[in-house]
C-alpha cells in the first residue's frame, strides 16, 4: 500500500484528479462546497457579502470605483471578517484570471525572516505587470498596481516590520500593501502610520443574527426560539464560531431525527430543530447547577467542599476560561454580595486570567481562585 | 506482553462505553463530509485520543489502523537538523510538535503545506481530506499556532485539524475560533468501576468490587492511571481482596515523603534533604508542574485549615513561575520554605 509520504504516488493522484486540482480554482469551489465546512461555504464573496463592517464596505467599495488604494491595515477579533474582505475586495478588483498575477499573500503559514519577506515582495512587485485580456477591463478595474497582503501581520517580529518600511516604500509605485492583524498594538508605529487603518467590529446581533438565519435556511435547518441568541451569546461576536456550532448542532440534531425516524436512509437534514440546549451543548457553556454548586460551596457555612467541587469539575474537563467567564458573570450579578467584596473578587479574576494565559496549572488555578473567593466571602 | 491499557483500548465509536452522547456527536459529525476542524481536550487519561483514533476510523475505515512511523528531517532557518517523528496511516498522521520544542513552527509551516497540497493516495477514500492530528496542542508555541491559521482555512478542502489538549487556555482565541471544542469529561468513579469489572473478565481475574471502588478513587478519575494500578495489584499479588494494598507509583511516594518532612521539621537541613529529592524527581522526567501539584495535594491534610488558602495560592503562584520561568528548582523550594514559614507562624501563635 502506498504511504503516506508518498509523493510520487501522490503527483500521480494529484495529475489524475487534475481537472478538480490545480486548474481553475473556482470549479474547485464548487465542486467541493458538498463537503466544506461551512464557514468556507459561507465565506463572503463579494464586499456587498460582508456583513456589520458597513463603515469598512463603503469606503472600499468607494475605493474600487476610483480605482486607487492607499496601503490599508485591517484590525480587529478573529472572525470578523478580515481576511474575508481582502480577498473579496482582491477579486472584485482584478477578477479571477488576474488574481493570481496580482496579489500575493503572505500569512503566518510562509516563513516571514525580513530577508525572505524582502525576497518575496522583490520578486513579486518586478514581476511585468500583464495586461488583462481584451474585454475584461470592462468587468473589473484591474488597476495598475498589485497587492500584497500580509495577513496574521501581529506574528511578525518588529525587525521583521521594520525591514517592511523600506520595501514598502521602494515599490509604493507598483504595488500596494494590506496588513492584517488581530491586535492593532503588535504593528510598529512607522508601519501603521503609513497604512489607512480599518477597525473591525465584533459583529453586532442584529447582523450576526440575519446571517445566521440566512445559512440555516439555506441548509434547512429549523432553530428553535432562542437558539439563534444563543449562537451569538456564545460565540462572543466571532461569526466563524457561530457559524461552526451552528453546523455541528444541526448535525446532530439530523442524527438524531435520523436514528430516531427509522428506515430514512438518505442524508436529510431533519426537522428537528436546534434547541438551546444542544448549542449551549456543543459550546461548552457550563450548566448553571454546576455553577450554583460552586458558588454555594465558596460561601460561608459551605466550606470544606470547595475542593472537592473544583475537583469534579477539572475532571469534567470544563475549561478553566469557561469556569472564569461564568463564575465571574454569577459573582458580580449576585446581589447579596456587598459591593466591597466584588471590588475584592474582581482583582483576583484579574491575577488568576493572567496566570491562564501564560499557560499555568488549570486545576491549581481555578481552585486558588474559588479558594480566594470563599476567603473574600467569609470576610477574612 | 501488551498493557492493559492498551490490549482493552477500544477500536471504534461502537466499543466505547461512557460518554454515549459525545460518541453520538462525533458519529454524526463523522458521517457528514463537512467534518470541521476539532479542538479535542479534557483532564489526562480521559480517553481523547481513544476517541479521536475511533472517530478517524468512523471516516475512513480500518485502512487508518494500518500505521508506520516515518522519521523525518527538517531544517530551520539556521541549518539546524532536525529529527522529527511521524505516525501515518494512507489517511492521516499523527505528530507532537513539542518534541522539537522551539522549533515546531518550522515542522508546522512545511509538513501541513505539504500535506495539504497533496491529494487522498486512495481515490476511493471515503473523504477528499486528509486529516493531521496534533497531540498536546497546549504545548505549541504562539508561533506554530499562528503558522496554523490561514492553514486550517486556506486547505480546508484537503485538510483537517485535529488537536488534542489537556486545556485550551494556551490555545490562541483565532485557532480557538477555527475549531469546534469537543470537551472529554474523565470517566466518574462508576464508569471506571465496570470497565475494571470488564476487564477482570476479559482476563479472567476474580472481581474484586471493594478493591475497584478504592482504585476508583484513588485514581481520582484518570482511566489510564486506574487500569495501570488495576493491572499492578493483580501482578503483584497471588490473592486479591478488599483491603489489598494499592501500588504508588515510586514518584508519588517520594512527594508525600516530602510533604511530610518539610511539615514535621522546618530548618535549614531540612531544606538541603529535601532539595535533593527534588532533583531526583526532576532527573527521572517528573515534571515540574506535576511535582510542584502533587505536593499541594499531599501537604493539605497535614496542616490546619486556616493554613490551606495559603498552600494553594502559593502552589499556583510558584506554578505559573515555573512555567514563566527558566529554573524550576527555584521555585519548587521557594515554595517549601512559604509552607515551612506558614507552618512555623501558625505553630508559634498557638504557643502563645
Ligand atoms: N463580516 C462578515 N460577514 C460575513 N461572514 C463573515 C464575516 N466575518 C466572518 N464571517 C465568517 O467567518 C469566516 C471567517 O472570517 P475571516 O476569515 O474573514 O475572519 P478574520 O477576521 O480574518 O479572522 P482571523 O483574525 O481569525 O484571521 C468566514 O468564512 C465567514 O464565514
Ligand atoms: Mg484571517
């Protein structure tokens, strides 16, 4: 049998299946939305597709009617819709046949040493700029310059960003560059400057909300009242999550109309609908009991059992960012804790978030911070 | 002669016992194309990987036991060698990126591309993707995970992620946000009960069901460390019964050896002896963390409660040091000597 590393074996397969491969990226696409998960499925295609980055949209869209770009940087929290943007706005720009020789994108996946990036944007930016075939300029601009995209740009290291000053500056003529990133703090001052910034929001409910609506009803899914809230509840504003727990409560809930419905045998997306309890479910969201246990325990008169309920929960597996996040939403709401011991608990929170962060002991951190706690409680 | 743990470990999503509904979800989930990128994680010896290699089989078939190791070389920017180890099947690989430390984002960025730019060997696989497994994903640098990004979107047709963790606090919001987090609870006390009585009739040993419940416990729901510690009374003795005494593991020993000196006798010398304990534990691999933990746990019902937020705090304080931090022997001693402080304080105000 061939292995795995078996790159002959693997070119044969590769040129055998050469039609679906390498060739015409869009066929591809299509070919094999049956099988992507739907986030890829539901990547926005154009501008006009993304959702809740209205400011973004028509500034671009403004862009890509004059046809000129400055150097942009995109910030903001994962699955806003970043990445999204540029290669949407990429292809409205140049269109399909174009992209390739136009843009180049650089991600936290290619070896990004200042020489090789130097290297890299250098070969790119003198490569000839070829001519868009007759007749194509007419549906996409194809400016003049071609794009670079640096996308995850907050995992360069600063020496890295610095050699970008002059390379940006040596091909502003030919080429424009897009910086990505999640933390707008990471970029160099000198790089950010020269870049028109672009914040993007974590997306509101309404337009998350519509959204998700829109691909369930595309994949015939039911939702239950509330499931949508709580798909955003959840997801904290990262429509990629949301999208992604929307797709596995639908498989699930399928399954199990399909185990229960019997002789079906064929893949139906069933009528059983997405409840808030399998979302809540498949997010890892803590049940409230466990919680209340916790919090009664922490109290004065309940001592002693403190440990062996953080005990049970490690063991669950709960994460520790999960129990944070709960515990502290059911502290600073409980209104028979007086306001001085909140301010107490809350600097606690803080050290502990800090301790998970940079990778110490979950169990050893979550139990001194419900020990804490409890001392707080207790007025010690 | 294969272990226990390994001999009973169970094959497919049909054969494992607790967790029904999570073996639900993963079936379902496995049986639809669209499988997505995991984030499997959970305490040790809770069964993530049992249930990952299971669910790999509910993708493609028996074809995924048929494994070899490949030993591979990469190259980092500085021409180091690097010796790198892979379990692969036509389907999938498995690899732990920790083992190169440091460098994992060099293996990360080559090997996925690679994998990733490649098709199914088997045009008659069940899936179009390939799917690469990734033990302690927790121990991947900030680097490796970011190398993992665009990655896990960019191939998707090709690829998929599965990492497995002990806890996703170190695992960064954007990969986080790429996967769907698939939590494995440990077996509670009943389950291991009747996978012990199980596996006593599979391997026609008497079944003992007080020994079992105190395995149970003493086990504190670590599946792997009870079926070990089931598999060591029952070598180590003719007669099995109740009250047979449970093997500890030697490391053990020697912490609630400690625990116990550094709580009766807090001078100088003291912290000399039990510096050297320390070192043993740290030349045979224990790891640091686990050492610093353990002692915790050991030292608690030895002193009084008025005593133990302290012991906690500052076991979880020097914790995060050790992890911050280049030398752990450091910190394991800075925190004897705040239990023998507490110790003494507590001891001295009651004499007066
Ligand atoms: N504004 C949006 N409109 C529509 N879909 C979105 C939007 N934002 C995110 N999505 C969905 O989430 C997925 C991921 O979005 P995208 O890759 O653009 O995120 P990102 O901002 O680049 O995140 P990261 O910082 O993690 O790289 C998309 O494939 C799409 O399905
Ligand atoms: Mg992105």
């Amino acid at each position: 049998m061939a292995s795995f590393f078996d790159i002959k074996a693997r070119k044969a397969a590769a040129a055998a299946a050469n039609g679906a491969s390498s060739g015409n990226a869009e066929k591809t696409a299509t070919e094999s939305t049956k099988v992507q998960p739907w986030v890829e499925k539901y990547r926005p295609k154009t501008l006009s597709d993304v959702t809740a980055q209205d400011h973004t949209v028509t500034v671009l869209q403004r862009t890509l009617q004059a046809s000129n770009l400055p150097h942009m940087l995109f910030y903001g929290p994962p699955g806003t819709g970043k990445t999204s943007t540029i290669l949407a706005l990429a292809k409205e720009l140049y269109g399909p046949e174009l992209m390739k020789s136009r843009v180049l994108e650089l991600n936290a996946s290619d070896e990004r040493g200042i020489s090789i990036v130097r290297e890299k944007v250098k070969d790119f930016a003198r490569m000839q700029l070829t001519n868009p075939p007759p007749g194509y300029k007419s549906r996409f601009p194809c400016p003049p310059f071609k794009i670079i995209i640096l996308d995850e740009a907050d995992s360069m290291t600063q020496d890295a960003q610095s050699a970008l000053r002059r390379t940006m500056e040596t091909y502003s003529k030919i080429t424009r560059f897009c910086l990505i990133c999640n933390y707008v703090t990471r970029i160099i001052d000198p790089l950010a400057s020269r870049c028109s910034k672009f914040r993007f929001k974590s997306l509101d409910e309404g337009n998350a909300k519509k959204r998700l609506e829109d691909i369930a009803s595309l994949e015939g899914v039911t939702l239950e009242d509330g499931a949508v809230d709580a798909l955003i509840r959840c997801s904290e504003g990262d429509l990629r999550k949301a999208i992604t727990y929307l797709q596995s409560a639908a498989r699930l809930v399928g399954a199990a109309a399909q185990t229960g419905g019997g002789d079906a045998d064929e893949m139906e997306v069933d009528n059983a609908a997405v409840t808030v309890k399998v979302v809540e479910d498949i997010a890892g969201v803590i049940p409230e009991a466990t919680i209340q246990r916790l919090l009664k325990a922490m109290k004065p008169g309940g001592s002693g059992t403190v440990s062996s309920v953080v005990e049970d929960m490690v063991a669950d597996g709960w994460s520790a960012a999960q129990t944070m996040t709960q515990l502290y939403q059911a502290v600073v709401y409980d209104e028979t804790l007086p306001d001085i011991q909140k301010n107490k608990i809350v600097t606690v929170f803080s050290e502990v978030d800090k301790w998970l962060v940079d990778g110490a002991d979950e169990n050893l951190a979550i139990l001194d911070l419900a020990a804490k706690i409890s001392g707080i409680m207790a007025g010690r | 002669m294969a272990l226990l743990v390994d001999k009973l470990r169970p094959r497919s999503l049909e054969e494992l016992t607790y967790h029904e509904e999570l073996s639900k979800r993963l079936r379902s989930l496995a049986q639809c194309g669209d499988f997505p990128h995991l984030l499997v994680y959970g305490p040790s010896g809770a069964g993530k990987k049992t249930r990952v290699v299971a669910t790999l089989k509910e993708l493609f078939g028996p074809g995924v036991e048929k494994i070899k190791i490949d030993a591979r070389v990469f190259m980092t920017s500085s021409n180091r060698k690097l010796e790198f180890n892979i379990v692969a099947s036509v389907y999938h690989m498995e690899i732990t990126p920790s083992d190169v430390g440091n460098y994992d984002r060099v293996v990360i960025q080559d090997l996925l591309k690679e994998v990733a730019q490649t098709q199914q060997v088997d045009q008659a696989a069940r899936q179009k993707f390939k799917v690469v497994v990734i033990n302690e994903a927790e121990n991947l640098t900030r680097d490796a995970q970011a190398a993992l990004r665009r990655t896990m979107e960019k191939y998707s047709p090709n690829l998929r992620l599965i990492l497995l963790a002990n806890s996703t606090s170190n695992i960064i919001a954007p990969i986080r946000s790429r996967t769907l987090l698939i939590r494995v609870a440990a077996p509670t006390h009943d389950d291991i009960r009747s996978i012990l009585a199980a596996a006593a009739k599979k391997e026609d040993w008497p079944l003992v069901e007080g020994l079992n419940k105190r395995i149970a416990e003493e086990s504190g729901r670590n599946l792997r460390k009870a079926l070990l510690m089931f598999e060591a009374v029952h070598a180590q003795n003719e007669k099995v019964t109740d009250t047979t005494p449970i093997p500890v593991p030697d490391w053990e020993v020697l912490v609630g050896q400690i625990a116990k000196e550094i709580t009766e006798d807090r001078t100088p010398a003291r912290v000399m002896q039990v510096r050297a304990k320390f070192y043993d534990l740290l030349t045979h691999c224990i790891p640091a963390s686990t050492i610093i933990k353990t002692l915790c746990f050991k030292v608690m019902p030895l002193v009084d409660d008025s005593l133990k937020p302290g012991v906690i705090h500052y076991a979880a304080m020097y914790e995060h040091r050790i992890k911050t931090g280049t030398k752990a022997i450091f910190h394991l001693e800075a925190y004897v000597l705040k239990i023998m402080k507490m110790v003494e304080e507590y001891l001295m105000s009651m004499d007066m």
